[in-house]
C-alpha cells in the first residue's frame, strides 16, 4: 500500500499543529523557544485515519481491506520519542578499514553520516558536520529515530473500532494489529550519493473478514472509534472510489507492459472517478533478486487532475505524471491511487489541521477531530524504458 507519502506529511503534521499551522520545514532548524507561546498550553491530542483500501497493489503481507490509523500527536520539544538514540540497534558506524580507531576521509561513513545525514566531503559541498564519523548515533542520521522506532510510541492501541456499512445494517468490528501494513521510504543519501529505500510497518486496526463484500460506491460507510480512556467517540463516513483507468499513451503495450524509449516526450495518463481529482503516484524500480521480483520505491508523490485534460475529457478527471530522465533504461512499476475527495482534501491541504473542512471526523458533541474517513483504489501499469540511440531530449 503506498501510504508513504501520507505517514511522512501526517508525521511533519503532528509536529506542525504546535506551532500553530505554521508549515514546519524539516530541513530548516528552528529554535522552539520562539514558539513557546503556541506550544506551552499544548494537549496531545489524538488523530484518526480511517481508510477504507479494498483495491490494492499490495507487495508484502498482511494486505488488509481496511485500516483504521489511531496515533497521539506530540509536542515539538517531546525528546522521549524523538531521543536522538538507536534504540533498536540497527544503526551502523562507519569502517574503520586501516583499523586506527578513528574515521579517515574515504572510510565508508555507513549511517555515521553526522546531524545533516549526507556524507560530507573533505573540502568541498557538502562539508562534514557535527557528529560525522564520531562512531555514534545522532539526531538526524539513518537510523535513528526512524519509523520503526518512533511508529509504536504515537499509536494507540487501546481504542474499540467498528465499522458499519449503513445501506446493508452491517457492523464489523475491527481488531488491532501491530503490523496493520509495510512501506518503503526513501532515506538518507549516503556515500554512494543515493536515496536508500528503507522498509517499515505501521500498526492499526484492520477488518479480518470481507467487510466489502458486494458494496459498491452508493454504500455509505461509517466508522466508530471509542476511546474511553479520552472519553470520546468519534465517527466518520466515507464511500468506496473506484480505481483509476490507465489511458493508452500511444506506446506500444504488451500484456500489463508499456516499452517506452529512452527520451520519447510524454508520460503515463489516466482517467478517474469524478469524485476523484487528487491522487498519489507511485513509480518502483523492480528488481530480480534472489527470492523473486522485488519492487523498491524510486519515487512517489501527490498528483491532481489536469486542467486541460480535464476539460477535454468532458469534465471527467484526467491526470498525466510526465516520464523523467531519471528513468534510465529498465524495468518500472507505476503505481496510481485515486483518493475520495474528502481523503484528497487532507492528503494535500493548506488548511490548519483541525479545520472542518479538513477532517470529517467528529466526536460525541460534534468537535472535529484531527484525521480523515476516507477511501482509496490503486492501479498499476508495468514500463519498460528501452536503451535508445535515436531518441532527443
Ligand atoms: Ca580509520
Ligand atoms: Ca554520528
Ligand atoms: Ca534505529
Ligand atoms: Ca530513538
């Protein structure tokens, strides 16, 4: 599932609400005392996702149909989650290859990359940082504080979830997982100037059972979160969304495969449910390994529907991801997940959280709740770029 994306802004989000929607850059340092007064009185509160996923590009088990997120935010000084420790002892110093106990330039760095987790260069850009090849773990290096050490602190799993589809009078409960569903993310550059994919898992509440069944999209569905030690019950509704058409680009097509020249203008398109104009996009590398095909992220992103497109396809969303250099020749999967409008509008919104147009969650006195009930659909279409002589960029 490409959820990617979304846990990484939903993370910079729960670090964005203290400082009161100012977007939080996580490049650029900040010094907190200058947002002392948005944060002091600050409560963690809870935020909710609630997706329903029945269509899905699932590489990796367990693929549920259903998963119902429920994390705590934190305050932007909270130093127990973000610690700056490996605490999984995964982390790797770097190689002392001529073994004198000390890094020297041209050592491989590992994940001892320093607080900016780029290898410096001796005298050039960028430089060698704090922390670079000390032999120890620090902020801002892989491994450190990364997903699968921080994901089990934020989430709650002490919330009593159902989900019922109103049209057939159906409830089913859901039941909690600790491994609700993997991704893969993009990690630090290291010494041999690139992005690692890293692989990691998110806990949530899932539905075991067909909870679909024959639904189809005019089925409203509504999900309940009970949280008594918060004392709060919290609801949403949502509606399937059907997955996105891949159009034919005009190049050759052979099965589920587009062979594609290297350079050749123009992109991948698709056409989508008109309750859907934002999407995620996704393009893996796939790779022949030892136990099979594997599938690493190369890229992904949000997408929206094409104006033009759009307009001259009758008003029926279209959207176009255009073919980079970047993909050098080889072997792709292209991944597209069209979002229900109100999960769209969190995905990608310059809303403050806790507007109630931003979350359609609400609680037992009608609050607004941070969080989304929402649906998705994905599709995947296979491409390969061909080595090409002919080709002008
Ligand atoms: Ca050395
Ligand atoms: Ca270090
Ligand atoms: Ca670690
Ligand atoms: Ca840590």
């Amino acid at each position: 599932m490409n959820f990617n994306n979304i846990i990484r802004a939903a993370l910079i989000f729960i670090v964005a609400i203290v400082i009161s929607g100012i977007l939080y850059d996580c490049e650029r340092e900040l010094e907190l005392v200058k947002f002392i007064d948005d944060y002091r009185s600050y409560k963690p509160e809870v935020r909710i996702e609630a997706i329903l996923a029945p269509i899905q590009i699932c590489d990796a088990e367990p693929c549920y149909q259903v998963i119902v997120r429920v994390d705590n935010s934190i305050t932007i000084d909270d130093t127990t989650i973000f610690n700056g420790r490996d605490d999984n002892g995964n982390w790797r110093s770097y190689t002392d290859e001529n073994g004198n106990g000390r890094y020297d330039f041209g050592e491989p760095l590992n994940d001892d990359l320093g607080r900016d987790g780029i290898a410096g260069q001796k005298d050039g850009f960028p430089a060698r940082d704090k922390g670079e090849g000390n032999g120890k773990p620090d902020y801002g290096e892989p491994n450190v504080d990364e997903y699968d050490e921080i994901l089990p602190l934020i989430h709650d799993s002490t919330a009593i979830v159902s989900l019922t589809n109103l049209n057939q009078q159906k409830t089913y409960p859901l039941v909690w997982k600790n491994i609700a569903a993997n991704f893969q993310y993009l990690g630090r550059i290291s010494d041999d100037k690139k992005e690692n994919v890293y692989f990691s898992a998110y806990g949530g509440y899932v539905a075991t059972a067909n909870v679909i069944g024959l639904a189809d999209t005019n089925d409203v569905f509504e999900f309940c979160v009970e949280l008594p030690g918060r004392n709060l019950t919290v609801k949403g509704q949502t509606q399937l969304i059907p997955p996105a058409d891949i159009l034919n680009p005009g190049f050759p097509r052979v099965q589920d495969t587009l062979y594609i020249p290297y350079g050749a203008p123009g992109g991948i398109m698709w056409r989508s449910d008109p309750r859907s104009n934002v999407y995620n996009v996704r393009v893996d590398t796939v790779v022949s390994t030892s136990s099979g095909l594997e599938h690493l992220l190369v890229y992904e992103h949000p997408n929206f529907a094409n104006r033009d497109l759009t307009a001259a396809n009758g008003g029926i969303p279209v959207g176009f991801e255009p073919l980079t250099a970047e993909l050098v020749p080889g072997l792709y999967r292209f991944i597209v997940t069209t979002l229900d409008e109100n999960y769209g509008r969190y995905y990608f919104t310059s809303l403050p959280l806790k507007d109630p147009k931003n979350s359609n969650l609400r609680d037992q006195d009608g609050n607004v709740i941070i969080g989304i009930a929402g649906a998705m659909a994905a599709t995947a279409i296979y491409f390969r770029i061909l080595p090409n002589a002919g080709a002008k960029r």
